[in-house]
C-alpha cells in the first residue's frame, strides 16, 4: 500500500495541520505496518501556478510541437499526477486562508485535473477516473464554520476538496477538523482533542485498495 502525505500550510513548525497530518500518518502507520509513505511539502516546493503554458499537456503530443517552458511544465504535472494516481491512501493538510485552501495547494490540485488522467468527458457528463483511493484531509480554522448555515456557507476549504476528490472519482474522503483554533486557549485545547479522537476512528477504519479487491 501507498500512502502520499501531502502538506501546504506555510506557517512550519507552529501549523496545526501539519500536527494533523503527521498525526494521521502516524495513526495509518500504526494500523497498517509496512505501508509505503511518500511526502510532498508544497509550500517548501510549489508548483508553479497554472498558466498557458502549463496546458501543454492538452496538445498534441508531439515534441515538435511544444515549446521548451511546455516541456518543463508537462514534465512537472507528469511527475504530480502520477505519483498521485500510484498512491492508495491521500493525506491532506489544509489550512483555512480568507474563507479558501492554500494557492500552493491549489496549484498543485491544477496539475492533477487532467482530462484522460484523473477524469474524462463521456456523453453523459464527466467521470472520475481515479477511484479506488481514500483521501484523508487534515483542516484546520482558526474560527468555527461547522456549526451554522452562515459559517458553512463562508468556507471554501472542506466543500472544494470533497468537490474537487470526488470529481476525480474517489468518493472515500475523509476529514479531520480543528476548528476554532485562534479563539483562545481553551477553544484550541478543544478543537485539538476533537481532532485527536476523529483521528483515531478515521486512520484506523478498514481499507483495502482497489486493486486488491479485483484480485481477491
């Protein structure tokens, strides 16, 4: 089994998703020995943002026909997607910056949306082509949105991810939160236990890859 531990948040050893994150892993480790982990730090090593020439992989597939900066840019999504589609198991930390997710994790969701990659179009609408994985995603907020129509409404971190994975076809995604974090000692001593005991039940249900169960 592979596991892609996957981090954005830009605040280094004081980020509470990466408490998350590195906590979940350890809890997947813990029930799953001799999975194989992979991690990608994306605010120490951002992808580019998308850009014309970062839709390279759209064209033909000639290298004749690609400029030098296509080439770099398809080289790198090439590198983003297929780790990602080799992994079995996704964990995700994501911050809550101004209502959304980290650019730096954006941009790297930007390189995984490939048409023939991780969907398709068919006649009756797009179809996730990267079924079979469980996305665990870490997110942290320094206020609470989980509690009210006005708050959920405001964040654009949890529904974009759930949005975006399940367009990719993968429709085991779960999630961790710690909220309220920023709103006193206390609340975060909360929202930190909370998390905590969500990992707990999330890192250890039962898995088994897609590609296992075929074989079975």
């Amino acid at each position: 089994m592979k596991l892609l531990h996957v981090d954005s948040s830009i605040n280094g050893a004081n980020s509470i998703s990466r408490k998350l994150t590195k906590d979940i892993v350890a809890q997947w480790m813990a029930d799953h020995p001799g999975t194989e982990v992979q991690y990608l730090d994306l605010a120490a090593d951002t992808p580019s943002h998308f850009s014309s020439d970062a839709m390279g992989f759209r064209l033909p597939p000639s290298t004749e026909a690609l400029t030098d900066a296509q080439r770099r840019e398809n080289a790198l999504s090439e590198a983003l997607v297929s780790q990602f589609l080799a992994a079995d198991v996704i964990v995700v930390g994501a911050p809550l910056y101004n209502f959304s997710i980290p650019s730096q994790l954006k941009s790297w969701i930007d390189r995984l949306a490939q048409a023939g990659r991780t969907f398709s179009y068919t006649e009756n609408g797009p179809v996730g082509l990267a079924k079979g994985k469980t996305v665990i995603a870490a997110l942290s907020r320094g206020g609470i949105y989980s509690t009210s129509e006005a708050g959920r409404a405001m964040e654009h971190q949890e529904t974009y991810l759930k949005t975006i994975f399940g367009f990719f076809g993968i429709t085991d995604v779960r999630v961790v939160r710690a909220e309220g974090t920023a709103m006193g000692a206390e609340s975060l001593a909360n929202a930190l236990q909370t998390a905590d005991e969500c990992i707990k039940v999330l890192a250890t249900s039962s898995f088994v890859p897609e590609s296992a169960e075929a074989a079975a």
